[in-house]
C-alpha cells in the first residue's frame, strides 16, 4: 500500500479513536448526573490562597454537619496536593474499593463522613502528580462518574487554591452546585487574593453561601485576644460582594496536632472555642441552602434555595 493509500486509512481510525473517546466521555457525564441527583446539596470550599487551612475547614465543617443528623461525604479534588484523607486518619495508599459492576466504594470514617481523595489512590506521600490540565479534568470526571456515594444530604468539595482547571471542572461538570463557601485568613494577602474566588463563582453564576475566616484570633488564658494575621477581612469580603458572613475560626495549637494526627479535631475536643464556632457556622450552613433563612443576603439565599 502506497502512503497516499495510507493516510486516509490513518485518518478514519484517528476519528474513530477521537469518537470512541468523546462517547466515553458523554457516558461519564451522564453518570455524573445521575449520581449528583442523589446528593442534596454540592458545596465547594474555595479559597484561591493557599495556607489559609481550606482543607482543615472542609473535614471540620462535614463533621459538624454530620453531627447534626447529615449524611455528608467528602471529596478531596485537590489532585495535586490531596491532604483530606490525612486529616481523617486514611493512610495514602489505601485505595478505593472497587465493586464488580466498575463503581467506587468511598471510605466511611466518623463521624459517618464518606470520603474520597486522590491521595488514598497514590502508592506514597512522597509521589508527585504530575498532570496536565485535561489529565487533572479526567481524573475528576472519572472519579464523580464512578463513586458510589448513595443518598447524602452534603456532599463538600475540598478545591485546591486557584481558579484554574479543578475549580472549573466541579463548577462546570456538577449540575445545580449548591453553591461555594469561601475561606480567608485575616490579612490583607489573604483577602486579596480570595477575593479573585468569589469574582469567580460570581462569573460563573455559582452562588456563595458565604465567607469564614480562619485563623482569626489567638485567646490568651487570661481571656485576651491577640489577631496576629489582622481584623476583619472576611467581614470585609462579606460586605463587599453582598454575601452571609459564616463565622471565625480561632487560633488553637491543638487544630495542627490533630490534623497531624490524623485526628478530626471537632471530635477531639467538642468544647473548645474552635469546635463551638463550627457547629454555628454549620447551623448557619443549613439555614441557608436548606431554605431556613440566611443570617444577611436575602438575594444570595433566594438564588441557593433556586440552585
């Protein structure tokens, strides 16, 4: 065969292949559907800073929501830097059950929390991911296509910093998201940079649920308070973009040795300032995209409670 007999031979399987791919890819998004129909409510935590402890925000707050009475999962699409299953006490490398009919069983540690991460998929800590863009949207798509998460009321979605191709990927692969919940730490770097997450949400016509600032303050024994990083920035972006203001979280020592510990530390130590000021952000959480009320933003609520 001649290579002008060849070419469009090759051509034909190349379309064949391109095809084959894009059918699989529609297959994947109709599962994607189908399975976010049995999910109440699809929560983003989005910050764009890293360091501001989104990760730690995302597991506290999916235990306090499932210490009222939820069914909440959590899934970490932090592909490059996945941390949520450490957090929960999940060795990297664990893995995912796999069933025979080609879905995902997620993990299920207390209090009730589903989870799932690229880190349980990783063979050690040490392990790079190193992707591309569409790599990182079709490892996403694959694993919302395939996991069984079962009926849940909250499903939390633990983003890495940035407003790049995992933020775009559950903005745009999700139907009806629920909506983003934006954490801050007090500095002025800080709400710089996070304000570039709720302009995002805003072009992407993703509502926010709201703002919580980490990190806000450091109380001495003596009952005195110290903001070390700054005041206010949250409140400011609240304000700023018309959006519920959720809470502050304190400084404790206690947050990092929990975490490192693979501790929730919610559970660890429920009577603690911390723990306390994250059963009011989730009481607030509920109120407003299950239709109860916001504490402010009439017109944000009223676009969660259509989402």
């Amino acid at each position: 065969m001649s290579a002008e007999e060849k070419r469009p031979a090759a051509r034909q399987s190349s379309y064949r292949d391109v095809a084959r791919r894009m059918k699989i890819i529609q297959e994947q998004q109709k599962r994607v559907v189908e399975n976010m129909k049995k999910i109440k409510y699809k929560i983003a935590i989005l910050s764009s800073k890293g360091g501001v402890g989104k990760s730690f925000v995302t597991v506290t707050l999916a235990a306090a929501l499932a210490v009222k009475g939820r069914k909440v999962g959590v899934f970490d699409a932090d592909v490059h830097g996945p941390s949520v299953h450490k957090m929960l006490g999940l060795p990297t490398g664990l893995g995912l059950p796999a069933r025979a009919d080609g879905t995902i069983e997620p993990i299920e540690v207390p209090p009730g929390l589903k989870v799932v991460s690229i880190g349980l998929l990783l063979p050690t800590d040490e392990t790079p991911v190193i992707w591309r863009g569409p790599l990182k949207t079709s490892a996403i798509r694959e694993l919302l296509a395939y996991v069984d998460w079962g009926d849940l009321d909250y499903l939390l979605i633990d983003l890495p910093p940035g407003t790049g191709d995992e933020q775009l990927t559950i903005a745009q692969l999700i139907p009806q998201l629920t909506g983003v919940i934006l954490v801050t730490i007090p500095s002025e770097v800080s709400k710089a940079v996070v304000v570039k997450a709720a302009a995002f949400a805003k072009r992407l016509n993703v509502p926010i649920i709201g703002v919580i600032e980490n990190m806000s303050y450091f109380e001495c024994p003596d009952g005195s308070k110290h903001y070390i990083f700054g005041r206010g920035a949250a409140k400011e972006i609240a304000e700023q973009f018309n959006i519920p203001y959720l809470g502050e979280i304190p400084i404790d020592p206690r947050i990092r040795e929990a975490n490192d510990a693979g501790k929730v530390f919610f559970l660890e130590y429920p009577d603690s300032k911390a723990a306390k000021a994250f059963l009011e952000i989730a009481e607030k959480v509920t109120k407003i995209v299950e239709g109860k009320g916001a504490s402010s933003s009439e017109s944000n609520t009223q676009e969660i409670s259509e989402a």
